[in-house]
C-alpha cells in the first residue's frame, strides 16, 4: 500500500531510506555539463557563476522530476582556492596543467583554504542558500566536497600522487590529513548554508587496491562523513568505476547512500550493505542512457531496482552524459512513477 500522496521530494527521499513506502522511487541523477547546455550556458559560467549553476539544476530538476537540488560542478573548488592554477575554456572542462604540489616540499608551504573566504568554494555556499531559499524543506539539496584521496590527487598529480603511496607514505598522510581538514570545514559550512546531503567525490579509489583504500581513504571518509552527521546532514559517498572489491570496504564509510557505477552488480551490492547504506544507481550512463532508447531506459531503470532492493535509489551510474536525448530522461521518470512502491 502506498501512503502520504502526493509525496514531495524531500519527503520521497526521507522515507524510501528508512525503507517505508514511498509513491515512487526517489530519482538521484547527477547532472552537471548536461544541466548547464540545458538551459544553454556555456560551461565556464556553470563552473564560476553559482546563478548559473542554480538556474541550471533548478531547470532540470523541474523538468525530469528529479528529487535533489545539487551543487555539484566538477572536482577544483578546493583545489583552486588552496592556489592551484585551474583553467576553464569558455565552453570546455577545467583543467589543472600544473599541480599545486609539483615538489614534496611544497608541502610546507600548502595554505588550507577557508570555505567563507575561498572564492569557489563560498560560491557553493551562495548556490545552496539560493537552493535553500527556493525549495528548502520540498527538495533535498545536495552539496559537495572531494574527498581526501581525490583531493591529494587533485593538488599533486594523479601519477606522482600514486607513486608518493611507495615512496613517502608518511608524507601523503599529512596531506590528507590536510585535505581531510579543509573537506570537513566545506561540509559544515555547506550544511550551515541549507545543504540537506553533502556528496562525497572519491574516483581514485577505485583505481587502487583494497588495502590502498583501507589505509589512504576510508579513514579519512569516515571522518568526514561522521562531521556531516554531526552537523545534521546525509551523507553520499560516490566512487567512479569498478568497486566491486570495496563494497564492504565502502559500507563502513557511514555513507548513507552509495553511488554504483554500472559495471557494478548492484544487487550483490545490496546484499553487502544490508541495512548500512543504500544502493543509489546503476545502468550505463552512456549505452543506455544516452545513446539507447526510451525503452532502454525503462527496461534497465526497472532492473535495477528489481535488484536494488527496498531502499534503493535510482541513478545512471555516474554523470548524466552532455547530449542526453530528453526522452530517455523522461523514461526514466516515467519508469520510476510506473514501478511505483512494490512493496
């Protein structure tokens, strides 16, 4: 039986994660060069303008039915306010030609940004209170911060990062420690300023062992996640590609929600969180949602929660691909309200 209709977003969510009914499953999409060509704004305005940021998100949510207002623009906020030298072409990714820590001994010289005072990050902060005066307490908003590993690999360089790990293992501690410090002083700040979820971006750590991530990343994750709580927030652990090997590793983070990336069986994944955190994805974002069909993306949304379990939530396994064709989204929302609440 279904109860509470209509149900709005933020209501939506709430349920679904304590495993009680829900009119549909809550719809988690993460868009970013897609929501911005949604509403035709060139990409560096997306990434520096948090106007432009929330016009796009607000727009797309709105027309898809997504359930979460997200302020989420691409892995450099901390990293440019720490004094990398972060590029944005007029309508093209940012990119970091040169890392901040292009010498170990840089180190010493590192200056953690503040959140307030940083001016890509209070950008953040500018969206979510625009997002919190919008629709707060109707439609979760999410904010956003890089987590230790993917921070270090942000300042220092992915390859020199991935060597430090052998040859100064104590030297990249204290730089997590360091960009553990900044995260979790982000994830309050963004908290203070509406934020209901703060997603965390992790994308190295599925491109090292288990024992890699056991040392170097989940410490740091737990501690920043155990901050989110303590402020009052969910948190949103997401990891790009293939996590198979650290699911159980992932579930001890205290993430409240888990991203999958497609290549992830997401049913054995649900088994392995069990009532830890809930399983959020997982068909491919490019074969099925932008170059299939809208019955594609019904078939591979509806398998997904079949498979997902009761308090999935449903997401293509990472970014919503720039081009997405509007009916496959539409598919999907018109899946999610088709599957209804199956008990």
């Amino acid at each position: 039986m279904i109860s509470s209709l209509p149900m709005n977003s933020y209501e939506r969510l709430t349920a679904r994660l304590r495993g009680e009914p829900v009119d549909r499953p809550p719809n988690f999409d993460i868009t970013m060069q897609f929501a911005s060509h949604y509403i035709g704004q060139p990409l560096r305005r997306y990434y520096l303008d948090h106007r432009v940021l929330c016009a796009a998100n607000s727009a797309v949510q709105e027309a898809f039915d997504l359930d979460l207002l997200q302020a989420i623009s691409d892995p450099y906020r901390e990293a440019a306010d720490f004094g990398a030298a972060v590029e944005f072409p007029a309508d093209g990714l940012p990119i970091c030609p040169t890392p901040l820590l292009a010498d170990p001994a840089d180190l010493g010289r590192l200056r953690p940004p503040t959140p307030e005072t940083g001016p890509r990050m209070s950008d953040r902060l500018a969206a979510i209170h625009s997002f919190r005066a919008q629709a707060g307490g109707r439609v979760p908003i999410m904010g956003w911060v890089e987590g230790a590993l993917a921070e270090a690999a942000d300042l220092r360089g992915v390859s020199d990062l991935l060597t430090d790990l052998y040859d100064r293992p104590a030297w990249v501690r204290d730089l997590l420690a360091i960009c553990c410090n900044v995260a979790i002083a982000f994830a309050r700040a963004q908290i203070a300023a509406g934020a209901d979820i703060i997603g965390l971006g992790d994308a190295l750590a599925s491109q090292v062992s288990p024992r890699v991530y056991r040392q170097y990343a989940l410490p740091y994750e737990q501690r920043i996640f155990a901050a989110v709580h303590e402020a009052g927030a969910l948190a949103r652990l997401h990891i790009c590609g293939n996590t198979t090997r650290i699911l159980s590793d992932m579930a001890e983070s205290g993430a409240d929600i888990i991203d999958l990336d497609w290549m992830v069986d997401i049913g054995h994944a649900a088994q392995v969180f069990g009532d830890r955190a809930a399983a959020c994805g997982n068909f491919d974002p490019v074969a099925v949602m932008l170059n299939g069909a809208p019955a594609a993306v019904r078939d591979a949304t509806l398998a997904c929660l079949q498979q997902g379990g009761r308090r999935s939530i449903s997401a293509a396994g990472c970014e919503i691909p720039d081009g997405t064709p509007h009916a496959n989204l539409l598919a999907q929302a018109a899946a999610l309200t088709e599957w209804g609440d199956h008990g």
